[in-house]
C-alpha cells in the first residue's frame, strides 16, 4: 500500500469520494489513491516501511584454512 508524507504548506486538497473536496494538513500521513495523487501532483513524499525495504543478503560460507605446522 502508497503511504505519503503532505508536504505542501497549504496542505492537499483532492476529492477521493466524488464529490466532496477533502482538505489533508501538511504533515499528515494519507495512503491509497490520496498519497498516489498527492504524490503525482508533488505535494507529498513517499514513506517507506523499513520492514519491506530491508533486503537481506545471504554471506557465502569460506572455508577455514588450516595452520601451517
């Protein structure tokens, strides 16, 4: 799920019902269709869940030398 950060002064005005205009404060978190126009019309910026972006990546085993005697 889009999750965005209005970062617009004036805050972000879009009508996701229809007809009624909704107004969203500066600062506030919007997901769905508001943070994917709000994003589009450069008046929000995408937040990431570091939980999904984390990437792990698996360390190829070495194999232990041995000593010299």
């Amino acid at each position: 799920m889009t999750q965005a950060k209005i970062t617009k002064k004036d805050g972000y005005r879009c009508a996701p019902d229809g007809a009624m205009v909704q107004i969203f404060s500066f600062g506030e978190i919007v997901t769905g269709k508001v943070a994917e126009w709000a994003l589009s019309d450069h008046a929000a910026q995408r937040m990431f869940d570091p939980r999904e972006e984390t990437k792990v990546e698996a360390v190829p085993e070495t194999k232990r030398r041995r000593a010299k005697k």
